[in-house]
C-alpha cells in the first residue's frame, strides 16, 4: 500500500488541528507508521485508504492534544501595546502559532490554513476542531466522521453546530485576498518596495486604519498605522536602511522573507511577514522571528549584498 500521495494533505490536517508544521509533520510520521503496521487489518469494505488514514491520523493528533495548551498569536494574550519602544523581549515559555510553508506540500485548501482560521480553530476543544475540519475543510460526510471518531451521526453533527457557533467571529474569509491574487500582489510587490527603501510613509500608505502588526515570539502587538508607523521608524534606527525582501507564500497569503544589513557586508535573514490583504488594504502583518520557524521555509540564512 502507498500511503506517500496523502502525505501533504495530512500535514495540512495535523497542522490546522495542533497550530505547528513542525508538529504536523511528526504526527503524520507517526500516522504512516500505523497505518504501515496496520495494513494487514484494512479492510477496503468499510472505508477508503484516504478515509482510514485520516482515522488514524485524528487519534493521533487527539493523542497529542491531551492536556496541551493553545498556540496562540500575541493578539490573542491581551491589549494591543501603546509604547512602539517597548523592549522586544521573547516569551520562550508560550507554544506560539506556527506558519504553514506553502511551498513545501501541494495542498489544494489553502484558504481554510489562513493564520486567523488556523488561530481561531485553537480555542475549540480538540474534538470539535476535528469535527470542524473534517467536516467542513475536507467534506467528509457525517458518517465517515463519526467511524473515524468512534461515535454517532448526531454526536457529529452536534458536535459541529456548537464549532461553528464559537467561530462566528472569525469573519468571511472571502474578502481576504490570497497569495496568487493580482491586487494582493501588487500591494506586497508595493511594501517590498517601501520598506527597502526604509520609507515608512510609503509603507503606511499601504495600511488598512486598523491594521494589526505582531511579532512572535515577542508578546507584543500594535494597532492602528500611527504605531505601526513608530514602530517601523523604530526598526530602521536599530537595524539600519539596508534590507532586501523575497516574495514567498504561507496559509495561502502573500509573505515577505526580510534580510536585515551585518557588519560583514552580508545580509542575514532577519523574518518572515506574513500579510493579510483585504480591500487593498494590509490589515495584518504577523513578523516571525524564530529560527526554528524561518528554518521550515528553506530559505538561504545569508545572501550577498551584491
């Protein structure tokens, strides 16, 4: 039995249930082996090789689930900050939300992995996260959930109307842009330009009035383009005006890979930016910093500044 042409759509699944590629990845390790030890006792009767295997896969990542606590974003922890010169000190002791690295697997539902989908399924109880998944991202029937969750077609369907119910304040990912969408890249391709130009009225321009910039690992965020502002003036006098940004994709949204200036002449990889683009307008932009985190995207940790 070949279980590898699942494999991405599983690390999709494990990811969107536990909030961290590198998790994701390891469970559905963990998923193949099983599911290998196992193949003597599938029985093609009663379900799909796809349908067993996210089966195996969902017990797993319950498994991992127990007694876990949420990764969240640091708009999730508490108020916005009012003071963009607030030391950027890191909370090494929180699981922080990981990015998804598009590149990486070919999954078909991009949309339903965008950062504020992804954070928002972290409050469900990890069974209704699931039910929420399996039933609405990946169109199982209520019946193939149940079996794969041992319990009944009105537990299911129960169990789904109380997900959607505290997810209403999600919002409609509709009018996000995703990462292939012209005005999405024209709006990047326009910040790119801005901020290797370290023109900070240019980039504010760009911004969305309530526009939302936080940084993990840092417990901080802003709120509004007057702090974004200040803080971006903030980020060029610490690390100086010469950087180069690389266009790339994560949760399915436009991403920006940003290379800060080095004494050796160099630039080193500073970030990862992912944007939300709705209406033209940026109205989030999340800035990973965690080298465990820049390390799943490939990309050079150095280029020439030649």
């Amino acid at each position: 039995m070949d279980f590898e042409p699942y494999r991405g759509e599983l690390v999709a699944y494990c990811y969107r249930m536990l909030g961290s590629f590198h998790e994701a990845e390891d469970l559905v390790q963990e998923t193949m082996l099983r599911a290998w030890k196992a193949r003597d006792r599938y029985d093609p009767a009663r379900a799909s090789v796809r349908t067993w295997l996210y089966r195996i896969a969902t017990n797993v990542c319950l498994t991992a689930l127990e007694g876990r606590a949420r990764r969240p974003l640091p708009s999730g922890l508490g108020a916005p900050g009012d003071d963009p010169g607030t030391p950027l000190t890191p909370a090494t002791d929180i699981p922080w939300l990981q990015p998804f690295p598009d590149a990486r697997y070919d999954v078909e539902a991009r949309a339903d992995m965008r950062l504020a989908l992804v954070v928002a399924l972290q409050r469900l109880p990890a069974r209704q996260r699931a039910v929420l998944v399996l039933r609405e991202v990946l169109q199982f029937s209520a019946a193939e959930v149940a079996d794969q969750l041992d319990t009944t077609v009105p537990a299911v369907n129960s169990t789904l109307q109380r997900a959607r119910a505290a997810l209403t304040d999600v919002g409609d990912d509709d009018t996000i842009a995703e990462a292939d969408d012209p005005g999405a890249r024209e709006v990047v391709d326009s910040y790119l330009r801005a901020f290797e130009a370290a023109d900070v009225p240019a980039l504010v321009r760009l911004l969305a009035d309530a526009v939302v910039l936080e940084m993990p690992p840092v417990p901080l965020w802003f709120s509004g383009t007057e702090h974004y502002g200040a803080f971006m003036r903030r980020v060029f006098e610490l690390r100086g005006t010469d950087w180069a940004l690389t266009r790339l994709a994560a949760n399915g949204q436009p991403a920006l890979a940003a290379y800060a200036s080095a004494p050796d002449g160099d630039r080193w990889l500073h970030s990862l930016q992912v944007f939300t683009v709705t209406g033209g307008r940026i109205t989030r932009n999340v800035v990973f910093t965690d080298p465990q985190v820049l390390d799943t995207f490939d990309l050079p940790r150095r280029i020439s500044s030649n």
